[in-house]
C-alpha cells in the first residue's frame, strides 16, 4: 500500500503556536517552577520546543506507556514501559502529550499521577482529536484541534515511522 503523506500545518506554524503556549505557560505560572513531564516517544519533540519557550524554572522528567503498534486504535489497555525518574509530590506538573485521541491512555495517566500528590497538573497536548474522544479528559493546554485523519511527524508515528518530520503531516494510503 502506497502512503500518501499531505501537510496539515508547516513547520513555521507549528513553531509559532508552541511559542504561544510557552508564553501562556509561563505567565500562568509566574513566580513558580513547571515540571513537565514528557509522554514518550511521541511528545518528545514538542515537549523540547516547549521547554525552550517557558521562561519560569523548568525541569523535565520521561514516562513512557504502551500505545499503537500496528494498531491505529487504543485498546484501552494501559501498561508503564518506563516510570517517572523523580517523585512529583509538591510540584506544579504539566503533563505533555503528543495527541489526545480516544483520552484511554491521559484518563489512566491523569489518575495515576493525581494518586502520587502533585501541588497542581495540567495537560497540555499539541494535538487534540476531539471527535473521537471516549474517555473525558480536560485539556488545559492544546496546540491545535485537528479532524479524525491519521497524523504524522513532529513526533508522531505510523508503525515507528515519520516521527521526524519536521510538519504536521495526514498520513493517506492508497
Ligand atoms: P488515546 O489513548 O486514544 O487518546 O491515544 C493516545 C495515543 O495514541 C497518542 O499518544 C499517540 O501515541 C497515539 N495516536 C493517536 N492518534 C494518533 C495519530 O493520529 N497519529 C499517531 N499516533 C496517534
Ligand atoms: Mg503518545
């Protein structure tokens, strides 16, 4: 099957809006630390744009969970692959993801991490899909709202692929 990949926002718009939500963080949090806890693989690539657009103190830490293989839906199952380095207890955390698409995997994530006493959390998602949302789940942060097309690039993958372009791409086959 040939793969047809068609641009949804360039790399200049991309850039542009997590400039904005940097800017948005870093006011709402004035005078406090952000911990920003990446979701990976695929939020790593906006959670380092970000990063560098929050003036406030920040520091980072990974968490990686099950998600698609060769799947194009979440089972709904969620499994840790690789946990937090540091405790949360206290901090002002903002979990950044990649894309919330049914929310089975942030509602699961959300919860866990409430359990563990962080002084605040937020999401922040660059993608919202809000069409097919299963689950609810409240998005403090979003960087766009996109229709129900498969996306990839800037982290984002079909079966480990594409994750490093440089746009938002709507991945077709034909
Ligand atoms: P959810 O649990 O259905 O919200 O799925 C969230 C995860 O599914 C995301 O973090 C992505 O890893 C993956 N995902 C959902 N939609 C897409 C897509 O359009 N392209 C690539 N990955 C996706
Ligand atoms: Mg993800």
């Amino acid at each position: 099957m040939a793969e047809k990949i068609s641009v949804l926002f360039t790399e200049e718009e991309v850039d542009a809006r997590i400039r904005e939500l940097g800017e948005q963080i870093s006011k709402e949090y004035a005078g406090k630390a952000v911990h920003l806890i990446c979701v990976l693989k695929g939020a790593s690539f906006f959670a380092c744009e970000l990063a560098k657009r929050i003036t406030v103190p920040v520091s980072l830490d990974f968490m990686s969970v099950s998600s698609y293989g060769r799947e194009t839906e979440s089972s709904g199952v969620v499994r840790i692959v690789k946990d937090l380095d540091e405790p949360i207890k206290g901090k002002d955390v903002i979990v950044v993801e990649d894309i919330v698409d049914t929310g089975r995997t942030l509602s699961y994530l959300l919860e866990m991490l409430k359990d563990r006493g962080p002084e605040s959390l937020k999401l922040c998602t660059l993608l919202d899909k809000p069409e097919r949302r299963v689950v609810d789940v409240h998005v403090d942060y979003n960087g766009f709202v996109i229709p129900d097309k498969f996306i990839v690039g800037y982290g984002l993958d079909y079966d480990q692929k594409h994750r490093n372009l440089p746009y938002i791409g709507i991945i077709e086959f034909e």
